[in-house]
C-alpha cells in the first residue's frame, strides 16, 4: 500500500529524479492510462453508431499512434534515466580510484613516522600522529566502500574463488576490530570451531563482509556488552553468525536495512558514525558468492546477523 503510495507522488518523485514533473515516470505512466482509457471509450461510442469498417481502421491507427508516442517519451526518460546513473556510477568509481592513491601514501608515511622516528617526538606529536593515522583509516574505508557500491552497480564485482582458513580470517578480523571495542568496553566471545576449516569465496571481500558484520555489532551495542561469533557447518555451508547485545532494530527500519545509503534513526541517534553502506555491500557479496545473509532482531535487546558461505 505504502509502495503505491509512494509511486503516486508524481511531485516526490520527479524531486528525485532530478527531473520535471511531466518527465516523470509515474506522470507518464498515468497519462498513458488515461488516454487509453479516453480513447477506448470513444471508439466504443463511436463504433456503436458506425459500423463503417474503414472508419474503425483508421481510429484504431489514432490510438495506436498515441500509444506508441506516450511510451516512447517514456523509453527516452528511461534511457537518460539509465545514462546518467550510469555516468554517475562511473564517476564515483574514477574519484574512488584517485583518492585511494594518495590516502595509502599517507597512511604508510605516518606508519613510517610512528614506527622508524618515534625517539625524536613527543607524547603530543605522537598523538596527534595517532589522530591523523585513524582519520586516514576511516577515509580510507569510505573510499573503499564507494569503490564496492560503483562495482556492484556496474556488475563488476568480480569475486575470485579463493580457498580461505576461515578461522584465521575471522581471527583477523576480530583484532582489526579491537580498538574499536575497547572503546566501548566490549567483549568478544568466539565460539570454538575447526581451525582447518576451509570456504570457498573471494578472501578480500570475506574480510569486508566479516568486518561490517562484526563492526556494526560492536557500533550499536550497549556500553558493555557483549559480542558473541559462533560458526557451524551444516549441508556444505559454513554458518557465521555474530549477536549483540545493542539497540536492535524497530519494525519501521527492517525494510530499508540491505539497502544502500540506509541509515536506521536509533543508529543516527546514538551519533555511531557510518555510511549506511555496510550493509548493502556485504549482501551483494554474500549473495553473488553463492550464500544468504538475513538476521533476526529484537529492539532495544540486539540483533544477530548471520551468513552462510560454501565449503571448499
Ligand atoms: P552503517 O553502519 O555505516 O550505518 P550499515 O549498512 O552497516 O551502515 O548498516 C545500516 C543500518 O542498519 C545502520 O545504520 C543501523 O541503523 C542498522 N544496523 C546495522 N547493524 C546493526 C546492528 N547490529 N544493530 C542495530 N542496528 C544495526
């Protein structure tokens, strides 16, 4: 009802589109069915009282006419429609790419710095350093996160079949994410599983999906809590699974949570920081590697998502 709703704010949708209100899709959909409907109703009076077989040729010419106009200003909507996201995707993808340069380059200068020519600073400068160091990662993060989403829509993911220890990965992951969990006081719990167990997937793109998963239930659980990592094999598939202990999530919010740029009002509240784009990204990978990804919350007690992944 609400989609339906949605689509029939021609004024909302053609703001959003970036185009006018005659331009919009809704708009034209709608003019489509009322001419049809105009003209069908004509031809039926008409036809009543005129029997004349050229005379019904030639209106059923009109209509068709105006039916193939209507829908053909529909299709070259579509197609800049279509054009200018994919422009838009483009361009996302080559400031991605410059950027990445750059921030690398800060990051291992700092590294340098920090590591090689400590003695000669002080505890102040080296804070800062520290500041700037985490400044670069979260950039960094961004820009990758673009990368990905420019990627998926371009359907250029790519994703290699790669054999991973799935228990080093996750055990990588984890110490990734331990600044960020100490912060809050977090503890993580792993449950005990195969340390040769092997899946089948692209290694990068696991440790993103790992690392948005686990992030995310560090980010919005309670000052304290817990994380608790369980994995399980079951029918060729290995199960990750990570709960918290957080703000879970409303009824209102479950809808949009896959979707890119979506961003829940607790979360938003609770000021974490964020791109929306986790979410959305670990799905896409997910799903085109062969697995499912889905969760189960309750609000104001937690949320545990969980996917599966082939075994070698
Ligand atoms: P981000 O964390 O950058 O906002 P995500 O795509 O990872 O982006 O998540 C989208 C939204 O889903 C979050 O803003 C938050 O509202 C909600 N969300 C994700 N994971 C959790 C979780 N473990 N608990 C509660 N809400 C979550």
């Amino acid at each position: 009802m609400n989609r339906i709703k949605n689509d029939l704010n021609i004024k909302r949708q053609a703001k959003e589109l970036g185009v006018s209100v005659w331009q919009a899709p809704s708009f034209l959909f709608l003019m489509l069915g009322a001419i049809i409907i105009i003209i069908m109703t004509a031809v039926f009076f008409f036809a009543r009282n005129e029997t004349s077989a050229d005379y019904l040729i030639v209106i059923e010419s009109f209509v068709a006419v105006i039916i193939l106009s209507v829908g053909n200003v529909i299709i070259t909507n579509m197609e800049k429609l279509a054009q200018v996201n994919k422009m838009k995707s483009e361009f996302v993808s080559i400031v991605s790419h410059q950027l990445k340069t750059p921030l690398t380059g800060i990051g291992w200068d700092i590294e340098l710095i920090i590591s090689n020519y400590k003695d000669g600073l002080s505890e102040k400068q080296i804070e800062i350093l520290k500041k700037i160091e985490h400044s670069n990662a979260v950039m960094t993060r961004m820009v990758n996160d673009l990368l990905d989403v420019a990627r998926i829509e371009q359907g250029d993911l790519s994703l290699r079949k790669d054999k991973i220890n799935f228990k080093e990965i996750v055990q990588r992951v984890i110490e990734k994410n331990r600044e960020l969990s100490g912060h809050s006081g977090i503890e993580i719990v792993v449950s005990n599983f195969r340390s040769d167990l092997e899946v089948s997937g692209d290694e990068k793109k696991m440790e993103v999906v790992l690392d948005n998963l686990i992030s995310n239930a560090i980010k919005y659980n309670k000052e304290g809590g817990k994380v608790f990592i369980t994995v399980k094999e079951k029918n060729g598939k290995v199960i990750f699974c990570v709960k918290d202990e957080g703000i879970g999530i409303s009824d209102e919010e479950r809808n949009g949570l896959f979707e890119k740029f979506f961003r829940g009002d607790s979360a938003s509240k609770k000021s974490v920081g964020g791109t929306g784009l986790g979410l959305y990204i670990a799905k896409n990978i997910v799903e085109q590697g062969g697995g499912k990804i889905w969760y189960k919350t309750v609000e104001g007690k937690g949320s545990e998502f969980c996917f599966s992944v082939p075994v070698v």
